[in-house]
C-alpha cells in the first residue's frame, strides 16, 4: 500500500499540527518534512477530515508548506535479547549512542491481557529492603505506586530495588527526568553491573512532551514480550505524574474540557490502562510494576494519585527519607506472606503494633509525661526499629530481616511483654540475647548456676539465724549482771 502524503498543513498550534486528510487511523504515524528537518508525528485526534498530530520534535520551524507523510502503521518498538543493557529515549530511539535496532518490530499500547488468563498471583518479590520484604511484601503481577512529595529520595529507591530485585529483567521508564537523574539511574546500574539486565527508557524534562506519554506504553509493551519468553520482568516507572501532566499539556492544546485541575476528564481510563498491564501469565512470566507517583503539595487528594489509589493494589508512602509503615499497603501480601517463614507474620504484626506504641510514647515525651519503665523500652525500641528495619539502602535476605526483627524484641522486651505466643517465642526468641532468662538457660548451665546461687542464700540464712540467737544469749547475761551489782546494795 502506498503512503500518503500532503502538501498543506491547516493549522499548527504548539506540537500539534492539523491536516486535511482521509483514511487515517488514530495512533497512526506520520513522517513530517520540514525546513528544520525530518520528524514523527502521530495522530491523537480524528475529527472529521482534519487530523491532529502531535510531533515528536515540536512544532517551532514548521511551515504551512512543509510535507506530512503517513506511514501505514501505529508506534513500533524493536524486541531482541540485545535491548538488554540499552538506554533509549521515549520513542525507541538510541540515547547511549550504541547501534540502532530495527529487527522484530512491535507494536505498543495495546490491550492489557485477557483477566480469564490471568492467574492469583502466588510468588514474593524480594527485594532486600525490610520495609517491604517483612512488612508490605511485593508479591508477581502486582501494581504498586510509590507516594512521595518532591525531595524524597524515590530515584534512589528505586535504583536500589532494580540492584538487588530477585528478578530476571529490569524495565526502567523515566519521565520528565532531570539529566543528573538520568545519568544516576544509568551509572548506578552499570557500576553494580545490574545493567546487563536492565533495559532504561527515558524521557529528560527537555525532550519532546509527547516522548513522555510514550515511555509507559514502551515500557510496557517490552515487558509483556520478556514476560512471554518466560522472565520475571519488574517494570520501575518514574515520575507518573509527569505522565500526567504531559496527557494536560496535549489537552489544553487541543482545546479539550478540562477535568479536576484542569487533568483531561479520562486521566483515569489512561493511568489504568497502564497500570493493568501488571499480569501473571500461566506456565510463563509475569509483569510487576512499581511507579513513583509525586504528590504536588503533600496533597493525596491530588487528581493524580487520588486516581491511582482506586487502580492499584496497595501503596509506598515514602516520608522523610523512609517508607512510612502506617499509611503503607500491599493488598497482596497475605498471598505469599505465609509461606515464606512461621514467624512472618508474627514479626510484621508485632513490631509494627510496638512501633505505633512507640510513637504514642513520644508524643508523651515531647508533652512532659513522666517516662515509666515500659515508655523507656519502647523509646529504645523505636530507635532500633528504625536503625535496623526502615533504612531503605539496606540489602538485607528476608530470613535475616525476620532474625533481626527477633534480636531487636529480645534487647528490649521480656517475651511476655511481646504479646507473641509461647509456640512462637520457644522456637524463635534469641537464646543469647541480653542476660539469659531462667527459662532460656540451658540445663547443664542452669544447674551449677542455681548450686551457685544456692550457697549465698544459706549463708546469708545461717547469718540472720545466729543474730537471733546472740541477741538472746546477751539478754541473760546482762541480767545477770545488774543482779550481781544489786547484792552489795541489799548487804548494806
């Protein structure tokens, strides 16, 4: 079939240009040719005979006169084993300088898979992170944002979960990306070597804003063909609200009602269509997807993740510089957290409870309160919860995340005071933790030291017995003596 071309352009407004053209499918690709050079275009609107383009490069320098040429297909991506290692920009071009690759092209943003193929999700992602491994687990399939406000260190999270993931690929979206993030992610993946895994495609603040509504489907749609040959692919996208203000931007352009804060009123329809992606094929991979979502303001009622919060299942608070434990969520942990160790759950329902506890006991401290012995140990506690538990740089098993959950109640608290059954406490609690407990000590220790104990406690009676006794036999003898001095006086 051959492509169609036109000689006159309508109407430029911004990136997008209009022409008069028929037999043209929404999405479709155009090729435009102007003063300032050659570049893409893709359709966003069919209205009648006019066509809206959206160009890739922009709009400055074209001219009414400049040629578009429609190419016959919508938005393709190449697939291969040699993306692995690659940095492209969000149009699938090379943005590491390395060799362009044009073999088994695909098509993106297509339909999300078919719910009756899909599986319950049933397999833990480990991350190494204790705030999520013990407390908020990240299970296959699942889609999960990552609240924060602007200044967290949500980049650096996310680089340290695409380091130490239990993984088979790394698909890496960046919107809107400062340069220096840019090159963080790609340096910190390539000193760690994770980078032979990873595939990064990134859109940076000053690159074209309709390259930043194609990084997610990209993304994506790599991902879904990784997940068919049977990988465990983890998709980190960064930041969804960029993507969001993108969808904005091109709205306003085209002159569209706006929504809530001016958002286009199918902001939802749009966030879901990514985030649905997330599956578990069966007797193949999967695709889980962790998406950094900033709240303008600190604001969660904001349009963006007010809108993810009804798409996803559970969410990332992540508060000064830690994920927050109690406004945190994965809805799917109870799928795979029982599973894993006996005293997962134990250990996640326990320290969290004492953790809150801890924060009542500091409200009280900053008001004035008298401190009381138990007050004191959850102040020791919450240090060491923190310390040990909410460091998001850590690389830390799960096993040895659970051990130290253990260690951190045994220097604090008695295994009473824990709330934790007996069954659990006998198998688990540390025996050398702090000084031993009469019922933690081993039996042949726990002798010698009684008969130890025991000599003390017999001497010390046998001493508070004979004081009794030398009292009495004073008492006597002083008598005596007053009665001897009395004779005399009796003679006289």
């Amino acid at each position: 079939m051959q492509n169609k071309v036109y000689h006159r352009i309508d109407q430029i407004t911004g990136n997008v240009i209009v022409v008069k053209a028929d037999g043209v499918i929404n999405g479709e690709l155009a090729q435009v040719d102007s003063a300032q050079g050659v570049s893409l275009a893709q359709v966003i609107r069919l209205e009648n005979e006019n066509v809206f383009l959206q160009v890739f490069a922009g709009g400055r320098g074209i001219g009414t006169d400049a040629k578009v040429k429609f190419l016959g297909r919508t938005m393709q991506i190449p697939f291969s084993e040699n993306l692995l290692g690659r940095v492209f920009t969000g149009s699938g071009e090379p943005r590491d300088n390395g060799p362009e690759i044009k073999e088994n092209m695909i098509d993106i943003g297509g339909p999300s898979v078919n719910p009756a193929k899909r599986i319950i999700p049933r397999n833990m992602v480990r991350t190494g992170i204790p705030m999520i491994d013990v407390f908020n687990t990240l299970v296959e399939s699942q889609k999960l944002p990552i609240f924060s406000v602007a200044g967290e260190p949500y980049n650096e999270l996310l680089a340290q979960i695409a380091l130490q993931a239990e993984v088979d690929v790394i698909i890496l979206g960046g919107m809107g990306l400062k340069h220096d993030d840019y090159l963080f992610f790609r340096d910190k993946l390539d000193e760690s070597g994770a980078l032979s895994r990873t595939v990064m495609f990134v859109h940076t603040a000053s690159d074209p804003t309709v390259e930043c509504l194609l990084v997610p489907d990209v993304a994506l749609a790599v991902a879904e063909k990784y997940a068919q040959e049977d990988k465990r692919v983890l998709v980190l996208l960064t930041d969804m609200t960029n993507f969001a203000d993108s969808m904005k931007e091109v709205a306003i352009t085209m002159e569209q009602i706006p929504s809530n804060r001016g958002y286009p009123g199918d902001l939802y329809s749009q966030l879901a269509a990514r985030y649905e992606k997330a599956v578990d094929f069966e007797g193949s991979g999967s695709i889980t997807i962790l998406a950094v979502t900033t709240m303008p303001g600190d604001d969660v009622t904001h349009p963006v993740p007010d809108n993810t919060g009804y798409i996803t299942e559970g969410q990332f608070y992540l508060k000064n510089g830690r994920i927050e434990p109690f406004g945190s969520l994965s809805r799917l942990k109870q799928q795979v957290n029982d599973r894993t160790r006996d005293d997962h759950r134990v250990i996640m329902d326990t320290m969290i409870q004492l953790y809150a506890n801890y924060k009542e006991t500091l409200e009280k401290q900053s008001m004035g309160f008298r401190m009381s012995d138990w007050d004191s140990k959850l102040l020791k506690y919450g240090e060491q919860f923190e310390a040990s538990m909410m460091d998001i740089s850590m690389n830390t098993p799960l096993e040895e995340a659970l051990d130290n959950g253990w260690k951190i109640l045994a220097d604090c608290f008695e295994p009473a005071e824990t709330g934790i059954q007996s069954k659990y406490t006998d198998k688990f609690w540390p025996k050398q933790a702090g000084a031993p407990k009469a019922d933690q000590v081993p039996e042949e220790q726990a002798e010698p030291e009684q008969e130890k104990n025991a000599k003390p406690k017999a001497e010390s009676d046998k001493k508070k017995k004979a004081k009794p006794e030398q009292e009495e036999n004073a008492k006597p003898k002083a008598g005596s003596d007053k009665k001897e001095k009395a004779k005399p006086e009796k003679k006289a």
